[in-house]
C-alpha cells in the first residue's frame, strides 16, 4: 500500500514541478521554425542551434544587453505561438508582409534576398508563369513562396505545400515534384548538398511582386509590445553601423544580403 | 553507419537525447493521466449527477476527438487559458515550458483512457470487500488507501500497461507542434544529412527497445500484483 | 394499451434528458455553443467548405479503404500466429510486434520520405508503370495505415482464432469436411463474430490516426484546418470545428456498427 501512495505522490511532485517557475521578466525567448533551414537556422550534431541567423540574433541581443533563448517550435504554429506568448520574437526568415501585420508587428528588415525556382537537372525551364504551366510546384506552407506561387502560377497541376522546406527539397530530389520555389540562398544550400549536386539546378529568380514578397523579412513581435520592436530596430541599426553585420555576414556569404535601399527584386 | 555514433560528428547522441525527452513526457503524461483517472473513476462512481454527466463529456470527448487534434488545441489553448486565468486573479503569468505542455496535453487525453480503466477496475473488486471495510468503521479515505486501490490494481494494470505503451507512442505527435523528441530530432538529423531511411529505422529500433523493455517490466509487475490471487488458468 | 407504452416508454426516455441538472447543463453548453457562433470568426467558412468536403471525402475513403484492405491482411496475420507452423508464424508475429510497438507517425515518414526517396534512384521503377503512383503521396499514406490497422486487428483475430473451440473444428474434420472448407464455413465465420465488437473500436481508432497523413501532405479534412488556420491566424475556430466534425463521424461509425451487430446473431459456442 505504501508503494502505491509513493507513486501518487511522486507523481504528484513531478507535475508542479513541470509547470515549472514563474516566468523571468527580462527573457527574450527568439523563436525559430524547429527544422534545418541552412545556412541560416539549423541544428547541429549535438543538438545546438548555428547559423547565420542565430549569430545574428545574437549579436542583436548582446547589442541590446536583452537576455535571448533560442525556442525552436513548429513553422507552421510560429504565429499562434507568438501570440499566445510561447514566444517574444519571431527570427525565423520571416517576410514582412501587409498580411502578417494584420497579426503581428515586424522590427525593419535585417535581410533582403531575391525568391528562386529550382528543378531536376534533366528538364530545362525558366521561372515564369508560362514555364511552369502544368507542373507540380513544391512551396513550404506559410509561406510569401505559397502565396506567390498561387498567385502568380495559377497554370501550375498543382502546388504542393510542406511543413518544411526541407521535405518539399526532398520530394524534388525524390521525382515527386517538378519544382519548388523558395528563398534564393536557402536553396543555393541545398543545391551544394550531393543530394542537391545529383538532382538539381537552378531555374531562375522569379518576377517581383512586392506586395507578396514584402520589402524583405523582420523580427516578428506581438503588436503590443513595441518596446521590444525598438529594442529590435535599434540593434540591427547598430550591428549594421559597428561592423558587426558585416563580420557575422561574410562568414555564410559571399555577397551582400542585406539588399539594397530600394528594392531590387 | 558513422552517422549514428553518439559524439559529435554523429546524431545518435541527438536521438538518444530525443528519446529521453519522449520517455520524459511519457512518464509525466501517464503520471498525471493516473491522477485524472483516478478521480475522474471515483468521480464516476461516487460523485454527484453533475460530475458524472461531466465526467461524460469529457471521456466521450477526448475518445472521440483525434490525439493530434486535441494536442494543437490543448497546445495552444491549455496553456493560453492558464496564463489568462492567473492574470485575470491577479498573479503574474508562469513560463510553461514545451515537456510542461506537452505532459499536461497527453495527460489530458491519457486522464480520460485512465478513467475509463480504473473505473472498470474498481467495479471488479468484490462488492463484499468493501462492504467488509464498511462494516469495520473505515473512513472513506481509509477505505481507499487500505482497500479500493490496492484491491484494484491487478485488475487495472493491464489496461494502465496498455496506457504506457500508447503513451509512448504517442510522444510522436508532439513532433508536429515543435517540441524536441525523438521523432522531431530524427527528423532534424534526417533533414541534415539526408540520410532518410537510416534516421527512420533507426528510430524504429529504439521505440521498439522501449516497447519490448516495457512489456517485459510490465510482465514482472503483473506478476507482483497478482501475488496471492488465483491464477487466471486456475480461475477458469 | 401499446400506444400507451410506447408514450410511457418515450417519456421514459425523455425523462433521461429532463432531470433538472440535465437541463441546466444542456442550457450551458447551448450558451457556450452560441458564444462562440457569436464572438469568434467564421467568415472564412464560405470560402474554405467546398475544399473542406473534399478533404472530408478524401478522409473518409482513406478511413473505408485501409480499414477493409487492413483487415483482409489480418485474417491471415490471425491465422498464422493462431495455427500456423512456425515459419509463417513467427513472421506474423514480428510483423504484428513491429507496427504495435512504434509510432506510426514514424512508420508514415519512414515509408514517404525514407522509402520514398530511395526509389527514384533506380530508373527501372521511375520508367515503370508505379511510379505515377509512387509520385503520390496516398498511396504511401493507404499503405501505412493498412499496415497500421492489419498490425492491431491480427493480433485480435489470433485471438479469435485461437479462441474457437476445439470441439467445432473436430466435429467439422468428422464430418469428412476439407480444411479449406473447415476454415470457410467453421472457423473464419466464428472468428469473425468474437471479433466484431473489437472492430467498431478499431475502426474509431483508425479514423483518429487519418489526420496523420496530412504531414505526409495529403490534403485531408485535417489539412485543409491547417490551412484556414495559416490563411486566416486564426488558432481556435478551425480546430474547434474539426474536433466537432471528427466527433459527429465517430458517432455515426459507433451507430452504424452497434446496428451491424444487432443484426448479426452473434452465437459463440
């Protein structure tokens, strides 16, 4: 009988410590999507998170002496996520989009780069409406990639959505899809991968659609905290003037992503 | 095959700190399952007309309701609601952590299985056991811990051993709203090295250990609460 | 005098519904109900219902299929691990032990994105006239959870095989009956009747694991309330809407089945 009453108490204490302490004021939980999305976020063999935007965030964070925590949490729940607080800040190349402001509110852009077609190396087409007429387009859902590629390849046989891009790179890989439409430098990644080596090329940058494609991606916070999007805005002003962007930039690139004043794409 | 070594260069480390995390929660989630049940039977039983009709609802609910649609509502809803309800009174919201969440969210749905399992557990009891504790002057609460649940167990530990294993199964599902098990983390290595079927089999393998290494605890538990009874051969 | 009883026993049952608790609980979920036609969102309905029937429809023969390829893989899973030698039946067993003992979440992604990603590496399959199919990603999600529900019914059949009685099997072979004809009049028409009651949970059961084929990105009734809710932000109304429609199919399956087995005559013997 003793054991059973153990056991109830045991259990008893593991839940209340579950639910854990009361919340620190001064945390800033970062929220990134929990999938590889190299070279900028995606974890490494013994589970860290490492990439261009974890650098970023940091040097933001360390600017603004805030005390951030990396939160991976689901792509497609990112939003709901921050809306109901599991999250402060959304890092996770996100689009500004009129959209999403509905919902959310954004810090100003931290990078800017152009939005790509790839598809199988043996099957020669360009990136524009016509020449996906009647192929199968792969975007990952939530994305500026989906609502474009619906928008602007309304010929396509179908436009596939996945929870990651990573799965939507495989089934490219795998034959299941004749394209997937996706930032230019997350699949200039995966196109330097063997399996994107084998498979793939690059089929070409698509037309601009701001509207759509947004001024470039932000960190994404709750609309009332604006405290915390100034805190956001002047850090990425002040990386940007000391140096300190450019340092964590050309360790991933060769070029410039920030993009330029006016908007090239 | 070097994929899998459990230092750095290799993944099995991640997966095999997936798979604590999944035996975590697991654990948690039958652990509060268990108290659920075991109040939601005595509330079944014993409780007023409003309880059980309540009670109802609830099992009905949750057995009717698909496991991953009740997690993205519990995920999302549960813990807003919670952080809504302290403010509302006055304290200060509480940091729920995702293996927090994720514990109350499969405990929720396991509480309504546990109800079911205990309830039925302790109607098998015989009727003259209770009366017996009765007729002694025990309290209720006595009578409980002296006599309903021990008495209960042997009858309630298969259908509680079926609860484990389904639990750890469905750990899975917190895959889809972000939190780390081993599902999640396969599905990261997988992604990372595009090593697909290899991270997939290899996941296979360790919820299977785990199955097989519970049914054998399982057999030595049922054995134990057992002890004393006629054995079931006998029986019939 | 009848229709006096069958007014007593409608009030009778009327009477179930009316105590006052009942009543008052009615009134408060009808209030909770209507709150939440009145103060959450639905507009997006209209817009979103033609695409939710077809996931409706989609989940429906994905549920009808599986269950009935599943359990035509079950019988034989039963029969080998209830009386068959030891090669068929240890294979039966591990299969059964294998699809019970790991989640199918996993056996789903290790079928589309492991399997999957293997077979356009031969172009003998690519050139075959599968892979239209094997392009698909139903075919994987029909053949995951077929596997799925033949795992969990074999091993209810083993037990209904092995559970009718000796006596029926012998009387039958003293009849000078052949084993085929045994096993098609005696034993697979007697298993079958101790399994059916299981098969109305198993079947809820698998229609609680279709909206797992939406990560595998079939668009069920599940993904398209994944997609109102990336359309819209909105977290609440769409999965309140889906649990109520998961909820309305898994009465009418409970009904249906309870009327299957009414009508059968259930004599185990």
């Amino acid at each position: 009988m003793k054991t059973v009453l153990k056991t109830f108490a045991a259990a008893l204490l593991i839940g209340v410590a579950a639910m854990g302490g009361v919340a620190k004021a001064e945390q800033v939980k970062i929220g990134i999507a929990a999938e590889p999305y190299p070279p900028f976020t995606s974890p490494d063999a013994s589970g860290k998170w490492v990439g261009w935007e974890i650098d970023f965030v940091n040097a933001v964070c360390a600017e603004e002496k805030l005390d951030c925590v990396i939160t991976p949490v689901a792509w497609d729940g990112i939003i709901p996520a921050l809306t109901t607080k599991k999250i402060d800040a959304i890092v996770s190349s996100m689009s500004i989009t009129d959209e999403r402001k509905k919902t959310i509110d954004f810090s100003d852009k931290y990078y800017n780069t152009p939005t790509a077609i790839i598809g199988p190396k043996d099957q020669k087409f360009g990136a524009t409406p016509d020449d996906l007429k009647g192929k199968v387009i792969g975007v990952q859902v939530s994305t500026v990639h989906a609502v474009y590629a619906k928008k602007h390849f309304t010929g396509a046989q179908e436009i596939k959505e996945y929870q990651t891009q990573d799965e939507a790179n495989n089934d490219l890989a795998a034959g299941r899809i004749d394209a997937v439409q996706a930032d230019s430098i997350a699949l200039g990644e995966f196109l330097k991968t063997d399996q994107g080596k084998a498979c793939c090329d690059l089929k070409g940058m698509v037309a601009p659609d701001d509207e759509v494609l947004g001024p470039g991606v932000g960190v994404g916070v709750r609309k009332e905290d604006t405290a915390l999007k100034e805190k956001f805005n002047a850090g990425i002003k002040a990386i940007r003037a000391n140096g300190k962007y450019d340092e964590i930039s050309k360790k991933y690139f060769d070029f410039d992503i920030y993009g330029g004043a006016t908007q090239s794409n | 095959m070097e994929l899998l070594s459990p230092v750095a260069p290799g993944w099995g480390g991640t997966l095999l700190v997936g798979l604590l995390h999944s035996i975590e929660i697991a654990v948690g989630a039958t652990c509060l399952g268990l108290m659920i049940g075991t109040a939601g039977a005595f509330g079944k039983l014993y409780g007023g007309p409003v309880t059980r009709d309540l009670l109802a609802v609830y099992t009905t609910i949750v057995r009717a309701v698909p496991e991953l649609v009740l997690i993205l509502l519990l995920y999302y809803a549960g813990t807003d609601l919670i952080n809504q309800m302290l403010t509302a009174i006055g304290y200060s919201r509480v940091d729920i952590s995702g293996l927090a969440a994720g514990i109350f969210v499969l405990g929720f749905v396991q509480g309504a299985y546990s109800t079911e399992v205990i309830r039925g557990a302790i109607l098998a009891i015989p009727q003259g056991q209770i009366e017996a504790a009765r007729a002694y002057g025990m309290s209720p609460g006595l009578m409980l811990r002296r006599i309903t649940l021990p008495a209960m167990l042997p009858f309630a530990i298969p259908g509680l051993a079926n609860l484990w294993l389904i639990a750890t199964k469905d750990t899975a599902l917190l895959a889809v709203v972000g939190f780390f098990e081993l599902t999640l983390a396969t599905r990261q290595a997988a992604g990372v090295t595009k090593a697909y079927l290899l991270f997939y089999l290899a996941a296979g393998a360790l919820y299977l250990a785990l199955t097989l290494f519970s049914n054998l605890i399982i057999g030595r538990v049922e054995a134990w609460s057992r002890r004393g009874m006629p054995s079931v051969k006998e029986a019939r | 005098m009848s229709a006096e009883a069958v007014a007593i026993n409608m009030a009778a049952r009327a009477s179930i519904w009316l105590k006052p608790h009942r009543i008052v609980l009615i009134l408060i979920a009808l209030a909770l109900v209507l709150c939440a036609a009145f103060f959450m969102r639905w507009d997006w309905l209209p817009q979103y219902w033609e695409m939710g029937l077809i996931g409706l429809w989609r989940s429906l023969w994905i549920l009808a299929v599986t269950c009935a390829l599943g359990f035509a893989l079950a019988v034989p899973l039963g029969l080998a691990q209830a009386g068959g030698p030891i090669w068929f039946s240890a294979p039966a067993k591990a299969f059964c032990t294998i699809i019970r003992g790991t989640p199918l979440l996993l056996q789903l992604w290790l079928l589309y994105y492991g399997l999957g990603s293997i077979f356009p590496q031969y172009p003998w399959i690519r050139e075959s006239w599968l892979w239209p199919y094997l392009r698909q990603a139903w075919p994987y999600a029909v053949v995951a959870l077929t596997f799925s529900f033949a795992g969990y019914e074999g091993e209810v059949m083993r037990g209904a095989f092995a559970g009718v009685p000796r006596g029926q099997l012998e009387a039958a072979r003293a009849f000078g009956m052949s084993r085929w004809k045994i096993f098609r009049r005696i034993w697979l028409p007697q298993a079958f009747y101790r399994a059916l009651p299981t098969l109305t949970g198993e079947t809820v059961l698998q229609l609680k694991s279709t909206p797992l084929v939406a990560t595998i990105s079939v668009i069920d009734i599940f993904a398209v309330s994944s997609k109102v809710r990336q359309d819209t932000y909105l977290t609440y109304e769409p999965l309140l809407l889906l649990a109520l429609i998961y909820m309305t199919i898994t009465g009418i399956l409970v009904f249906v089945f309870s009327r299957i087995e009414a009508r059968i005559p259930v004599k185990i013997g």
